[in-house]
C-alpha cells in the first residue's frame, strides 16, 4: 500500500534569465514502511518534491497525497503526520539541545510535561545526552544534524522527509545517521530521502527513483539499476597474439554479444550475463595461458 502518492507534478520558477521547469510532470509511488531514495545532482528538482509533498510549496500542476490526505486540499492534516528535516540544521544556535527539542514540542501544542519528557526520549535516542545541556552553537556538524532529525521526530511522525540528511558530514556521522534512519524503518516510519549519494541512496533505500531535469527518468531497486545501467563483462588478455581466433571462439559460446578484439590483438572482452560463471566456463576451455578479470560496467 502506497502511503506516499504523487501524479504529475509540475512548477515553473521565473529567473532572470527565464522561466525554469524545477518539475516536469513528476510521478511518485512511496510504500507504507519503506525508504524511497530521490538520487539525483544538483537542480534536477529533488527538494522542489520534498517542498510540494510537505506543504511548502504549491505546483503549478498535478496532485500528491500522504496517507490518503490530499497534500493541496488539506495541508493542516498533512503536517500533522509528517516530520521534516531540511538541507540545514533548523535549530536555535542559543539554545541547548535539550531546549530545542522541547520547544519544538510546545510549538506542537504538546504541554510541557509531555514535551519535555519526549526531548529527554530524543535525547536518550541520538545519544546526545552529554550535550543535551550545551547550547546547540558548539555543536560540531554531525550533532546539529541528529538535533535537527530529532527535532523532525518530536510528533513520532508517520511519514519522515530528509533533504539530503548527510550532506557534508564526515564518514562516522554519516554512518551514525544512516544506523538510525535504518532504526526508524524498522519501528513503521516511511522515510523519503534525497541524496546526491549512490552509495547512501544503496545503503538505505528500498526502492530508488533517479531524477533529472524535474522528471524521475528511472526507477527500481539498487540491483534492479544497476543492471540497467551496466553488465558483467570478461576480458582475455593474451600471451600469443596468434591465439586471438580460438580465444575469441571460447569466448563467443559464453558471452552475450560478438567479442571485441582490441588493436594489438592481444585483449578480446565479451559482455556476460554472470560474470564468474562464464569466467569459469572461459578457463575450463583455455588450452593456452592467458590472464583473465570480470569487469562491471
């Protein structure tokens, strides 16, 4: 069941050197409990969908909703079931960690017991309660990002948007990050992240969509992009150069495509459905010695 739901959604910007498309006709499908993974570079309109989907901003055209909440009808009942954590850490620098999360939750009309003790939870949570008492201005980066994701969990949302979560951080921040959003999946929450990361967008998500130019121009799991995108293949380096034919020969009963022969003659390659298995078949067959790898790509 899709908890997340998008069809055709499309914003025009004006600039000074004209009118920009940030969506162009944009289709979104997100799964109850899941992660969905927006991957794509800079201005291919990853956080223009993350704006439309979390009330932020209207499109110009189509429709989005979120647990059959119509997102444009009724954008109070949205934000009621989503958490947000944007590009930058949204907290008050003056502020303890502590401080910004209970605020946040008198903002939400929680009351101040239950405030407070959902920002000692939080706390607890991100493993911030060494610095739960320090203003948030001495924070280092990756710290400011889990009192900014925190923040975004004071409501223990149904649906969770991160804009590019772990952009700048360092290895073992990113890392830390990436354990809790695993975290929250695994307890219901569905997640929908941007990344410009494929190795984060491959860690995390369960289904990716690839966005460029406002428009989500592939889609499927890790695997099943990958395999678009590229293949196995074996590549023979020769010994002898008069070996080439009978190589070549071997190397057509197991390849997917005609060999390519390089100019020297002494390096054919062939693309291969499964690359160590054809590489076995390849050397079962080999009479003469030669040197062989798998590449992918």
């Amino acid at each position: 069941m899709a908890i997340i739901e998008a069809r055709g959604l499309t914003k025009r910007y004006r600039s000074k050197s004209g009118p920009v498309k940030a969506l162009d006709g944009l289709d979104l499908s997100v799964p109850q409990g899941t992660v969905k993974a927006l991957l794509g570079p800079n201005g291919a309109g990853k956080t223009t969908t993350v704006k439309v989907l979390t009330t932020l901003t209207r499109p110009d055209e189509g429709s989005a909703s979120i647990a059959g909440i119509d997102v444009l009808a009724d954008p109070k009942a949205t934000r009621r079931i989503i958490g947000v954590s944007g590009q930058y850490a949204a907290v008050d620098e003056n502020l303890t960690g502590f401080e910004n999360l209970d605020m946040i939750g008198r903002l939400y009309h929680l009351g101040r017991i239950e405030s407070q003790r959902r920002a000692h939870e939080l706390i607890d949570m991100f493993d911030l309660t060494a610095a739960g008492d320090r203003p948030v201005k001495g924070f280092s980066g990756g710290m400011r990002r889990r009192i900014d994701l925190a923040g975004a969990l004071v409501t223990d949302p149904e649906v969770l948007f991160l804009d590019e979560p772990t952009t700048g951080l360092d290895p073992r921040s990113r890392l830390s990050l990436w354990a809790i959003i695993t975290d929250l999946v695994a307890n219901g929450t569905t997640v929908l992240l941007t990344t410009q990361y494929l190795e984060e967008a491959d860690q995390l998500a369960d289904d990716i969509s690839v966005i460029d130019d406002g428009r989500v121009i592939a889609e499927g799991t890790s695997d099943q992009l990958k395999q678009q995108v590229g293949g196995h293949r074996v590549v023979v380096s020769l010994i002898e150069a008069d070996d080439r034919e009978a190589a070549a020969r071997i190397l057509l009963r197991h390849g997917d495509s005609e060999p390519v022969v390089s100019s020297d003659g002494r390096t054919i390659d062939v693309g291969v459905t499964d690359g160590p298995l054809a590489l076995q078949g390849c050397s079962a067959n080999s009479e003469r010695p030669t040197s062989s790898s798998t590449t992918q790509g």
